[in-house]
C-alpha cells in the first residue's frame, strides 16, 4: 500500500528510485570489496569479514548466488541512474565495471541465465523508443562478463601469483562449472519420487534430507543434500502440494 501510494507522485517516485539505486550501488561496491580481499585471502586482516571457505567468494552474503543476484540488481541500479542522468558516467563506469568483475568472480550460474535474459529484455524494451543505453552497450556488457569469467579472471589470479607472494583463491573454469552442475538433475528426481512418497501433508518445515532418505531406494545418489536447490521443489516438499 506504502509502495502504491508513493508511485502516485512521479517526482517521489523518481526520487526513491533514484535514491534506491544509488543505496544498491553503495552495497555493491562495498560487497565487491570484501568478495576480492576474499579472492586474494585477506580477508582475515578485516575485521566484520567473513573468512571465505571453498573457492567461491560469497562477500558478508554467506553465498555466492545470493550475492550475484544482489549485485546484479546493483548494476540494474547504475543502469537506472544512466539513463535517468543522475549520475556522471565516469562515476558510473568503474563503478558498474567492478560490480562486473566481482559477479564473474563469484562463478554463479545465476547470472550465465540472468544476464542474457536481460539482454533479450532490454531489446523488448528499446524497440521504438530512444535510450541512451542501446543494444550495442547492452550487447558489449553481457559478452564482456563472459569474457571477464571465462579469460581475464583466470588470467588476473596467474599473473596476481606470479607477482607477489599473494596465494589468490583458485576459482573455477566455466567449462569446470558448467560441468559440474548436473548432480542437481539427480537431487531433483529423488525430490519429485519423494513428493510422490508424501504428496499432501509434505515433510515437514527443512527436512529436505528426510525426504531424500524417503526416496533413496527409488533413486540412489551420491549426493547428500539439505536443500533441493530449487525453492519451488522445497516448499512442495515441507509443506506438500
């Protein structure tokens, strides 16, 4: 109702979008910051700084898709202020561009789906209408955060360890991790043979695991797991359909 009631007023809607994008932009960078000391492993010489466990950077988030998304709103923010003109470009270049970096350097998944949907968006969006961020811009953005994942990043972390004595976080290869996901196609038939098992009443509030040892015999895995990593999937099984 708040939300409604302060659309109604262009002004104040500009003004707290304007204000929101700019608030998103700040914790974004600050994010970045502490998702890279995590990538160099300095993190421990911050205080109120995670310490990063596995190779992935995750910043105060605890996760690294959880902060991807969180960024990428960021970047929507610094898009917003763009092209509303309230915002200088150089202001808002370095700024989108180590969001960017520190995105790919999360190696989420996410955003290989996000980043390309919001390009086809945003091509919805322009046609028969004047932007100041165009397709072109659009287009150089989503293949330069490929670029960055794919080439630049491996590249940073040899040449970062070849220089100094800093032992950078080995993150993983795109072909690495767009490898490595297919154990959630095994985690979700054991989810969907175990909705079956209790389809109305489900498991019960976070016994995702119990639900696996429900389907087991039906479908044995490898993988032990607590969530279906699939929020849709999760819920079904807590509380039945």
């Amino acid at each position: 109702v708040a939300g409604y009631n302060l659309s109604l007023d262009q002004q104040k809607r500009d003004q707290i979008f304007t204000g929101f994008s700019l608030l998103l932009i700040i914790v974004s960078i600050a994010t970045s910051f502490i998702a890279i000391c995590q990538w160099l492993n300095i993190e421990s010489h911050f205080v109120h700084m995670l310490h990063l466990i596995g190779n992935r950077p995750y910043g105060n988030f605890g996760q690294p898709n959880n902060m991807a998304t969180f960024l990428i709103m960021g970047l929507l923010g610094c898009l917003f202020l763009y092209e509303k003109n309230k915002a200088t470009v150089w202001l808002l270049f370095p700024s989108a561009l180590f969001i960017l970096f520190t995105i790919a350097l999360s190696q989420s998944r996410t955003s290989w789906v996000v980043f390309p949907f919001l390009l086809i968006y945003w091509i919805v969006k322009l046609f028969g209408k004047q932007k100041r961020f165009g397709f072109i811009q659009g287009f150089l953005w989503c293949a330069g955060f490929f670029v960055i994942a794919g080439v630049i990043l491996p590249f940073a972390t040899s040449l970062i360890e070849a220089w100094s004595s800093t032992d950078v976080t080995q993150a993983s290869s795109l072909v690495e991790r767009a490898s490595s996901g297919y154990l959630r196609f095994n985690i979700w038939t054991q989810m969907l043979l175990a909705v079956q098992q209790h389809p109305w009443l489900g498991y019960g509030w976070n016994q995702t695991s119990v639900a696996q040892m429900s389907a087991y015999a039906l479908f044995p895995t490898t993988e032990w797991t607590t969530s279906a990593h699939n929020i849709l999937l999760d819920l079904i099984i807590w509380n039945g359909i």
